[in-house]
C-alpha cells in the first residue's frame, strides 16, 4: 500500500496544474452558453448573480473537490471510499456520467475540427443549415481539403487519437505538456477572435446587447438558478475532474488559491468569448438589416449555423476567422475532453490497480466506439436527449449528493483542516456557510425548478 502511494503519478508543477484544471473549465460552456445566457438573463446585469454564485457556492465547491482528491490521493470513487466504503458508489455514478458526457462532447469538438477545414473555403455553401444536418452528418459523404480526405468519422478518430496520446503519457508528461501548449495558444486565439469581432460594423450594437444592464431581473429567482447551473457546468464540479487532478498534486500545494485562480481564469475567458461572439451577431443583424433577436443563438445552432453564416459575410479574412474561431473550439474542448476521460480512467486505474496504459485503452476505445454512434444525423436525436438530461438533472443530483455526505455525514472540518493545513490562503466559516447553507438550498431548489418545467 505505501508503495502505490509514492507510486502516484505527480504535477511537474503548481503551474501546469492550474493550467490543466483551467483547461478543463474553460469549454464550449464559455464560449456558446455564457454568451447567451448573459443575454437572456439581463445582460450585464447577469454578472451580479453569476459572481454572487461563484463565490457562494462554486470556489467552495471547487475547494471541497480539490481538497477531498488531495487529501485521500484518489480519484472519485477511491476518495469517497476511503470516507466509508459505500460511499464509493456515489463515485462510480459520478464518473459514469462523466463518461457519457465524454462520449458525446468529443463528438462536438469532432464536428469543430471538420470546420475548421471547412472555413478556409467555406465549404459549407450558402446555406449552412441544410450541409450540416442534410451532408455533413452523412458518413458516406467524404470532403478534400488541402489533399486530405476526411468525413465525420475520420475526424471523430481524429479526436480521440489525441486523448488518447496524452492520457496515455500520463499527468506531467501527458495533460501538463498539453495544457502548456493549449492554454496559451487559447489565450491568443480568443484575443484575436475577439479583436476582430469588436472591430466590425455593428459590433457596438451586439456587444450591447451582451453587457445593457437590465436590473429588474434581479428579482427573478429562475435568473439566479440559471446562474448557479452554469457556474457548476463550467467549473466541471461534480464530475470527479477537480478530485482527479487534485489527488496528483504534491503534498504541499495551496488548494485554495489554485481554486481562486481557476475560477477566475474561467470567468475572464467567458467574458471574452462574449464580447467577440456578440461583436458577430452584431454585425450579422446589422448587415442582413435584421433585428438582433433573429440572429442570437446558442449552442450547435450558433456554432454550426449561426457562425457560418456570419462567417460567409465577413469582409476580408473571413476563411482565416473561421478557422481560427473553429480552432477556440476545438483547443478549448480537447483541454476539457482529457479531463474528463481523466476522471474516468484514473478511477479504473484506482480500482483494479490497472496501469495507465491498459486504463487509458479500454475507455478510449470505448468511447470513439460511443461516440460514433452519436456523430450521425440519427445520433443528433439521442444527444439532444442526453444532453438535456444531464445538464439538467445529473450535475445537480452529483452535486447535491456530494454536499450532503460531505457536510453532514462526513467531515467539512476534515477537508477543512485538510486544506487550511497546507494553503497560504485560508478559508474561514464562510466557506462552511456556503456549503450548508447555499450550495444544498440551491441545489434541491434548482431541481425542483428543473423539475417543474419538465412536468
Ligand atoms: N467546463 C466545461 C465547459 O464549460 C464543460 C465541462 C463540464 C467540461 C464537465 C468537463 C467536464 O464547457
Ligand atoms: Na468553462
């Protein structure tokens, strides 16, 4: 047993940590949900409940998350285990959801890779609705850019060959080395995406509409879930990512100033992407003489119809935009997709005493085998299910289950102690309150919101 412990792969450095754990908050969440939920929910106006919930309940939880991984050295269900042995099944279910969410987010960012390719020329036509869901989905329909033959497929294996060849080399040499190659590359990318898109013609006026305070929203209890649902969403808490990478920090590492940092890192990448997404739209409103409402989207719809779109109309460089918002994409899903087959593999790893190697195989061979079910047109259907599901029940359920049995079965104080013991920066009762107090409230109330809009 000791042996295995000292055995533990580690961070090369407190720097790739942060940068891996960044890495996987910042996602398509970023740069297709914030944007457009901001605007939904009072605009600028938004930020009052969005940072009041990073602070009430996501940095608490991300320190709860990271503090649980480092201190029992393990993956979720390991963690949980060593709490109480039938803990460990909150674990399991917790990382079996991540799976599934793998399966289908590769299968977004495959889609992202094709477009890239497809910008350059936009080979999607004039009519990008009917290619994407009409020929790009086809498997048997094959593109040819720049000598390379490729369909969904080949860039859905694509995807998962590159998972595969970072997880397969481990936490410092494998996701560290990536991270240190995606996350600035990221930076610049959303820079100059961002640049452009407040440059255009009509930009101010889309910007606007993403920042013009609305303030009566405020009183709306459905803005403020809508804010603690995507705080959760986009700091990956509840996936077992955060307690994965955490059980691979060395002993003395200041947890709750990594936690600060991260949420901070993510918040600062949202706002960006909002400001270059909705510089966009507002040129495309302006330059088909339409109103803004006609052309906000978000999600798939955005990134696969919206933004060919405005890409077609883009003066000067336009191939070149394309495929560097394309790009945002992909880097920012892949720096997310490792951390999630992180969290899954690590436990099998964890449980079966199984090496990296052999972990790393199975889940990824299993997942393009799922994945590809998912990349066809008749896929779109069930991913659209899952995907309803899990955003909307899975997250919170995990989330809700974990506060419980960590703040009333399970120590608080422990981790508490735990991450005071070893960080520069401490927390106080505050954080205690958070959790109790806020996180688990919110959580039940956020599912009964859920809940009733279902019925
Ligand atoms: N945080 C990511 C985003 O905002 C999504 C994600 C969730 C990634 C869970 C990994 C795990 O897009
Ligand atoms: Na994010």
């Amino acid at each position: 047993m000791e042996k295995k412990e000292t055995q533990r792969d580690q961070w090369g450095s407190r720097f790739g940590f942060i940068l891996a754990a960044i890495g996987s908050a910042v996602g398509l969440g970023n740069i297709w949900r914030f944007p457009y939920m901001a605007y939904e929910n009072g605009g600028g106006a938004f930020l009052v409940p969005y940072f009041f919930a990073l602070l009430t309940a996501g940095i608490p939880l991300l320190v709860l998350e990271m503090g649980l991984g480092h201190k029992m050295r393990g993956s979720a269900p390991l963690s949980f285990r060593k709490i109480k042995e039938k803990y460990e099944t909150l674990g399991w279910w917790t990382v079996l959801i991540t799976f599934v969410v793998t399966v289908y987010y590769s299968v977004i960012i495959a889609w992202a890779v094709s477009f890239v390719f497809f910008a350059f020329k936009q080979s999607w036509g004039a009519k990008p609705d009917e290619f994407f869901f009409g020929e790009y989905l086809k498997m048997t329909n094959f593109w040819k850019i720049g000598g390379i033959r490729f369909n969904v497929l080949a860039s859905l294996a694509l995807v998962w060959g590159l998972n595969y060849l970072i997880l397969f080399k481990g936490i410092k040499e494998g996701i560290e080395k990536a991270s240190k190659i995606f996350m600035p590359l990221l930076a610049v990318l959303v820079v100059l995406i961002t640049v452009r898109g407040i440059t255009l013609p009509g930009a101010i006026e889309g910007i606007n509409h993403f920042l013009e305070p609305d303030f009566s929203v405020l009183k709306d209890p459905s803005v403020w879930v809508s804010a603690y649902g995507q705080v959760f969403f986009t700091l990956s808490l509840g996936f077992g990512i955060m307690i994965a990478y955490a059980s691979y920090l060395p002993k003395k590492s200041d947890v709750v100033n990594n936690a600060f940092i991260t949420a901070f890192g993510n918040s600062g990448f949202s706002f960006l992407a909002g400001i270059a997404i909705f510089g966009v739209l507002g040129y495309m409103a302006q330059s088909q003489g339409v109103a803004f409402k006609e052309v906000v989207t978000s999600g798939i719809g955005l990134a696969f119809i919206a933004f060919p779109k405005a890409i077609n109309l883009l003066p000067g460089f336009n191939g070149l935009f394309g495929a560097l918002f394309f790009l945002c994409l992909v880097v920012s899903g892949l720096s997310s997709t490792i951390s999630l087959i992180e969290s899954f593999s690590s436990s099998i790893m964890d449980k079966f005493q199984m090496t990296r190697k052999k972990a790393v195989t199975i889940v990824c061979g299993l997942g393009f085998l799922g994945s590809a079910i998912f990349a066809t047109g008749m896929g779109l259907v069930i991913l659209d299910v899952v995907d309803h599901f899990l955003n909307n029940y899975g997250l919170a359920v995990v989330g809700l289950v974990e506060c419980i049995l960590l703040g009333y079965f399970w120590g608080l104080p422990n981790i508490k102690k735990h991450v005071n013991g070893i960080s520069d920066f401490k927390v106080g009762v505050w954080w205690n309150i958070a959790i109790k107090s806020v996180t688990i409230p919110i959580l039940t109330i956020m599912l009964a919101f859920k809940f009733k809009a279902e019925v």
